[in-house]
C-alpha cells in the first residue's frame, strides 16, 4: 500500500500553467532581463504589502547585504541576529567586514525577544536584524519602541551619513519566511525601516531565485535618492538600465559605484506576477493544511506546536515545524529516516549557527545559546504546501505518531 501511494514532497514549487505560460510570453517577447516585467512585478508587490516602494533583485541574501552597505555596516560594527536562523543572514554580515552577534531565541516560538536583544547590544550595534522564522512574525512593536527609544539613540555612534540621518540602528527585518504573514493585521513588510523577503525555489511564492525589499524609513529619507542607489549597484554602479540605454539617444551611461550584479530578470518577474494573483487565496489553503496539522497532533502530550496566529500576528504558514518534546537529534533524525521510508519527505529548520564550523571557529559555543540547542533537537519541518491535502495530512501524522510513540523515551 506505501508503495502505491504518491510520495510528499517537503516543498515543490507552486508552479502550474499560468506560471509557465507566463515565462514563455516573456522568453517570446525578445526582452528578458530586467525591464517592464519587473517594473510590474515591484508595483504589484507593494499593493498587495501596502508599502510604497518595493524593489526586487537576485536573492534575499543579495537584497539585505545591499541593505547593509546602504547603511555603511563595516569592520568595527555588530548586527544582532538570531542564533538559529540559516547560514545567509550571518554571511552578509560577515561579507561587510561587520560582526554577527547571536541572540538566542524563545524556545517556543523560535524567534527572538526583546530582552534577548537588549542583553546582545554592544556600543558598536548598527543593525537590528531579527527573523520572522516559518513564517511566524517577530514582536515588531517590542522592537521599534525599543530601537526609537531616547536611550538608544543617545548610545548610537555614527560612522557615515545615513547612520547619522537615521540616528539609531537599523530596523532590518529577515522576512525571508513570511510573505504574507500580518502583525496586527498589517502585512509584513511595512514595520520595519527595511524588510527583505525571499522568493527562493522553497518559498510560498518563488521566482526560482530572487528577493524584495520594502522600505518605511522616516520621511526625511529620500525615497527616489534610495531607489537609485539600490538600482545602480544592483547593475555594477550603472547609472542606466539596459532598458533606458534602449531610448532613442540614450546609450551612453556612466558608473556611479563599484557595483555589484544581483537585478531580478523579467522571467523571474514574470513567474512571481503569475503566482501573485492568486496568492491570497494559497494562503488560505496553506492555513486549512497547517490547522489540519495542528488539530491531529493536539492530542499527543508530547507535541509542541508551531505559533500560527495569536492577537496580533497572522504567521503566512510557510512551514509547519514541530517540536517532539523530550527528543533529542538523533532521535528526530531517525524519525526523519522513518518518513523517508514511507515515502514522506522532512526537513529541519534550522542548525543553529554555533553548530556550523563557520561560527565554532569563531568562537561561538552552543552551550550559550541553550533554547536554540534544545529546540533544535526537538525540531522537525513537515511538508506543508499546495499539492497535498487532507489524506496527506493525515497520512504523515499516522506515520509521525506511529513512530514517535513506539520509541524508546530513555535514549
């Protein structure tokens, strides 16, 4: 019977006709890197998020380092960030020359806290950089009362410019998880100074590769001024697109600044508009699969559920991680091996940093960061996602309970 039955994938892409009849109207076009796709694309995002400027390049990972040397992070300076997240949100730190502080998290809801934050700052904090972690909002109004606070800007030191514009760190928020989640039922993405979203292959909504960020920095800041920065040094520092250089009289340019190459392509654009439309309703289905999750292993003393909405925040359902409680890795590991047998694929999210041998030799030790360790050993990702229904639900908590129940509780 396991044999006849379809495997569950842990998080194909949400692709169907339209999203492939929209790549090839594009690859038809003759235009396919950056042009009116991705225009299209960045003015449909920001009405969906209710932001005003959205802008879209190659990854999360390359949006928020620009976000970082927008705001001249450098040698000297710490970001505090989250001891269990994935390796990207520390790497760009690192690519700035900058130090990544690691705060533990809450071991229920897996994201950071506010006292974490404050016992992590250092004179040299330039950035607050917390995640949104499966999808599941941090508490924005804990973070922005604390970052406006008269205490903090008093303790700032400044390095450039835009940090003594701005005149306290900046509000950097990882929401590479929740496209779509809300906090007070305002979406993500209008909180913070800065937000960066992903579109990874994995993602709710994917563009293949490829990230956005949002911008609600105080109205002092030029928002054309900030547009153009991020524009040109995601075409190495070319004060032209390819598309402008195509108006009559228009091919010369000049280079502003060492830039990088990280713009989104209309075919990525093009893939994200598709999806987009119908992305309200996805949410709605991811929410009916989670809550599905959710009421079958209620029962079971020893299941600690994932945070999927309280009073202010909606979670956007992009992954349903449960925590087996009493349970340590090699125990989550081999009920992962117990899944893949029945055709059931898993995932964890995430090692925590200080078990990487990047952050061990910097001398991080995961003993400091005990709610990252234990839930990392009671952690497990089930697929959640929208090719399977309710007899998948069903079928993958029969397989968890079968195994988890029957295991040995004094390993």
């Amino acid at each position: 019977m396991n044999e006849q039955r379809k495997p569950i994938g842990f998080a194909p892409p949400p692709i169907d006709e339209d999203s492939i009849k929209a790549v090839e109207r594009v690859l038809r076009s003759g235009w396919i890197t950056s042009g009116p796709e991705l225009a299209a694309f960045e003015h449909e995002l920001s009405a969906f998020l209710g932001t005003s400027q959205t802008l879209c390049f190659s990854s999360w990972t390359t949006a928020c380092e620009l976000a970082l040397r927008w705001f001249g992070v450098g040698p000297g300076d710490d970001v505090l960030l989250p001891a269990m997240t994935y390796a990207a949100t520390a790497n760009i730190v690192i690519h700035c020359g900058a130090r990544p502080v690691l705060v533990d998290v809450d071991p229920i809801e897996r994201v950071v806290t506010l006292d974490g934050l404050k016992a992590a700052w250092t004179p040299n904090t330039k950035v607050i950089m917390p995640v949104d972690l499966g999808g599941w909002p941090v508490d924005y109004d804990a973070i922005s009362s604390w970052i406006h606070s008269p205490s903090l800007a008093n303790d700032f030191e400044a390095n450039t410019p835009i940090q003594k514009q701005l005149g306290r760190p900046l509000f950097l928020a990882d929401a590479a998880h929740s496209f779509g989640a809300t906090f007070r039922g305002v979406p993500i993405g209008q909180q913070a100074d800065i937000t960066g979203f992903s579109f990874h292959a994995v993602k709710n909504l994917t563009t293949a590769e490829g990230g956005a960020l949002t911008f609600a920095l105080p109205p002092e800041f030029n928002s054309e001024d900030i547009s153009h920065w991020f524009r040109t040094m995601a075409l190495h520092g070319q004060s032209k697109s390819a598309l402008e250089k195509t108006k009559a009289g228009q091919w010369n340019y000049d280079v502003i600044h060492a830039g990088y190459k990280c713009n989104m392509t209309d075919i990525q654009a093009a893939l994200g508009r598709a999806q987009l439309k119908k992305y309200s309703q996805q949410l709605l289905q991811r929410k009916s699969l989670a809550e599905a999750y959710h009421t079958a292993f209620s029962p079971h003393s020893w299941y600690i559920p994932p945070p999927l909405s309280d009073d202010r925040r909606e979670s956007s359902y992009h992954l349903f991680s449960i925590r087996i409680a009493g349970f340590k890795s090699n125990q989550r590991d081999a009920l992962m091996g117990h899944l893949q047998e029945r055709g059931i694929a898993s995932n964890v999210h995430f090692m925590p940093l200080p078990l990487l041998t990047l952050h061990k030799n910097r001398g991080e030790d995961i003993s400091n960061y005990p709610n990252s360790q234990l839930a990392f050993g009671e952690v497990i990702s089930l697929p959640l996602h929208l090719q399977m229904n309710l007899d998948d639900i069903n079928y993958v908590v029969e397989s968890c309970v079968q195994f988890i129940d029957e295991f040995p509780r004094n390993d």
